[in-house]
C-alpha cells in the first residue's frame, strides 16, 4: 500500500508514517515546514520530503490513501487534489481505528495523566511478552516510536485525546477508537477554543463512555463528580470499574506500592501517579495479566519523556521538568513533588503557553494551583498571546488570577531568569512546569546553573 501523509512533520503523524514505513509500506509525505525532533527521525527512515510546502503533482491515482493531519488547512491544495481523485482521506485516529478494528482496542482518556497511564500499560505489556500496537503522546522508554504497529498483535492501547480529529472532521480524537476497555482517569476543563463551556467539555467523555464496544468495560477514576455521572448511565452491557489511590508508603524519599504484605519500590511518586497505576493494574487485570507480573514490571517503570522528568541533580538541590500546563495538571505535580519531599523548599516555574492558559477568560481557573510551592513565579510571552490571536494579559492580572502570596509573574524571560539565578538557596527542588520551553531556554543548562 501506498499511503501519503499531508503535514507528515506532526508529532503523532511523522510516528505514525514511521511505523507505517516500518511495516513495510510505501510511505510518502509532505509539509510547509518539519521542526526536530521530526526532521531528524524522518530523515533517519528515508522520509523526510526533498520538498518544502505543498504539491499536487504527487497526489496521484497511485496513492492507495491519504492520512490528514491537523496542521494541514481545508485549502490544501494535496488534499483538494486527492478529494478531486476520490482518494480515501483518513485522519490519523480513523487511520488507527482501521488498522485495529478487528483486535481489543484499549483507549486512556482524561484531562490528566492519560499519557503515563498509556505508558505504564504499553511497559507492563512489553515486560511480560504480549504483543501489542500502540499510540501515545511522548517518548516512552524502551519504545523507538510513539506508534506501534503490526499484524501479530492481538490488542492495540491507545493513548485519547479530546482534541479535534482533522481540518475535515471536527470529532474529538478518541470518539473515533471505539474501544472495547475505555478508561477515563478525570475531567477538567481545558481546549476552550473547541469546548467553550465546561458541559460541553464533559459531554465528550459521556459521549466517548457510549461509543464503548457491546459488552466492553469503562474504567473511571471514582472521585472525579463528572465520572461518576457517566458510570451511573452506562449502557447495561458495559461493565464499570472504578478505581482510586493505590495504597503507599513514603520511606526515605522512596513511594513504595503497598499490596498486602507485600511492598514495591517505584521510580516514580505522586499521588496522581499512584492513581495512574490504579488504573493501568485494572487494565492490564482485563487484558489477563495477573497482579503479581503488573506489580513487577511497574517497579521498573521510570516514566514518560517530560511527565515529572528529572533534569538536574546536586547536593544543593534537584530540578524536574513536567508537561504541566492546565490548571489540575498544574496542582497535581505541585503537591506531588511536596509529598515526595517534604524537608526541601519547592520553587516552582510555570509557563502559560496553550490557547487555554493565555485566554484572559480561563485565568480564574488556577487560583490556588500553586499554593504548594515555596517561591511560586509565573511567565507568559505576548508573542505567543499574539500568535494565538488572544486578547493580551497583563502581569497583574495573572499575578491576581494565582492568588497565591508573594507569586511573581513575568513577560520577559530574561527577568525571570535573573530572579531564579539571584537568589540563594540550599536543599530545595526546582520545577519547571510547561508544555513549551520557555521562550527557547535550555532547561538542562539552566537548572544546572539556579541549582549549582
């Protein structure tokens, strides 16, 4: 099969191509520009375009199909092409859904932590042999791709995401999997761009709990109000199953599981971790593994690519990068990283980076999402407000939507930088805490620098 893929430079659609590439199909692509690490790992499989932009001439009645990606316009110019052709157009979760539709398909929702949820069960799966296809939204140990595919697999785990599907079909992501093990670990509002009013966010769950298979199972976090909700009007063949914090012990900076008598020491720590692994056990119970392999391979698992990430460490201190940008996120992580290290002083960083964040009208949303952290410092580009064609923000403004004593926010990162780097301090944990990088800063460099 010949398969062209329309903005191939994507996070998920240049994984995809890969993997496709990988399988031993025919895989073309093009783009209007390709950022790393894409360009590298494309050009590594012999994929990267030898052209830059968009040309219907490659769009030929000898492409079997084309797979869309988000970043591509209605007006492309290779999509009108193949629409002309009467070629088939797939976004990239109908592309999955069609490769895996005749295998159990396990689908990890929710506003927080479906990605190292994902994770743990693709590392449970690996570790005990099963062969399995995959999706998920960062790098993950032991995995070359953050798309697996292949014809042995009999189950396919899918990290869903709420986020619209492609330029020509408005679906959220994870409506188009139709799992037959749904798990949904929280909601909490984000994306108003697309979901402008909090039970619109929350019918995209229910929605997604009813597109579960006939006779499938719904996995739900059992303190989250809105989930409970939904388990309460599942459909009589779906079988629902709740779960909560996995009980813990904290002993000289190590979380350990604790399962009866039995103890389990993790790489990993935080409460909403532990509910993570809640949540990947009771799948990985309906996949057929037992608990005894789940508890032993999630001993080893030492997270996804910037989920809690460690950055830097010395005696004076330790710094941690972490994709937390929505207001639970956010929380989340602050108060994991208190509970792992109550003796150490918290200085936290974060950035307002997405549409949500910036939006003048969803700032309320993080009052006292910090109020955890020590030294709390917040920064935001007016760049990056104006790239998204948002109203501007002010410093005071965000500083007043915190509500946290003595936070301090930043539109210039220079300023912040010096901040960090002025004062003195000894045993504390630093945190980044962004989905970018701060107007281009090396993180690694600079913990090493504010840490010493």
């Amino acid at each position: 099969m010949h398969y062209h893929f329309i903005a191939i430079g994507g996070s998920a659609m240049h994984n995809l191509a890969i993997a496709l590439h990988q399988k031993g199909e025919k895989v073309t692509g093009s783009d209007d520009e390709i950022f790393e690490p894409s360009r590298s790992r494309l050009a590594a499989h012999g994929l990267l375009p030898n052209y830059q932009g968009w040309n219907p001439d490659v769009i030929t009645s000898d492409v079997d199909a084309i797979v869309l990606g988000m970043h591509a316009k209605l007006d492309n110019p290779e999509l009108i092409k193949a629409q002309q052709l009467g070629l088939k157009v797939y976004s990239y979760p109908e592309f999955l859904y069609n490769q895996t539709k005749d295998k159990t398909r396990v689908v990890i929702g929710g506003s927080h932590g479906k990605t190292t949820t994902t994770a743990m069960v693709m590392h449970v799966l690996k570790s005990v042999g099963m062969p399995f296809d995959y999706m998920v939204g960062a790098k993950v140990n032991g995995f070359d791709t953050m798309v697996g595919l292949s014809n042995e697999a009999k189950v396919a785990v899918f990290e869903g995401d709420e986020y619209l599907t492609s330029p020509i079909d408005p679906r959220p992501k994870f409506h188009l999997y139709q799992p037959n093990i749904a798990l949904v670990t929280g909601i909490a509002w984000d994306h108003i761009n697309v979901f402008k009013t909090f039970p619109d966010y929350v019918w995209q769950f229910s929605h997604f709990a009813e597109l579960v298979e006939k006779n499938g199972s719904f996995i739900f976090f059992e303190e989250d109000a809105e989930l409970q909700k939904i388990a309460a009007e599942l459909r009589p063949d779906i079988k629902p199953l709740p779960y909560g914090t996995h009980n813990f012990e904290i002993a000289d900076g190590k979380t350990y599981l604790v399962d009866g008598e039995n103890r389990y020491a993790l790489n990993i720590f935080g409460k909403h971790n532990l509910q993570n692994i809640s949540g990947a056990l009771q799948i990985c119970l309906q996949l057929g593994i037992s608990k005894q392999d789940f508890y032993t391979a999630i001993s080893t698992f030492c997270g996804a690519d910037r989920r809690l990430q460690q950055i830097y460490q010395s005696d004076n201190g330790i710094a941690f990068y972490d994709f937390a940008h929505s207001p639970s996120k956010l929380k989340a992580t602050i108060e994991a990283v208190r509970l792992q290290f109550p003796d150490k002083k918290i200085v936290a960083c974060m950035e307002l980076h997405t549409y949500s964040s910036l939006s003048s009208n969803f700032l309320e949303q993080y009052n006292g999402t910090m109020s955890q952290a020590d030294e709390a410092y917040v920064f935001f580009s007016h760049h990056a407000i104006e790239l998204k064609r948002l109203e501007e923000i002010s410093v005071a403004q965000v500083e007043a939507s915190f509500n946290k004593d003595g936070l301090k926010a930043f539109d210039d990162v220079d300023a912040l930088i010096d901040v960090l780097k002025n004062q003195k301090r000894s045993n504390f944990v630093l945190l980044f805490l962004s989905s970018g990088n701060f107007a281009g800063q090396n993180l690694k460099e600079l913990a090493s620098e504010i840490v010493g």
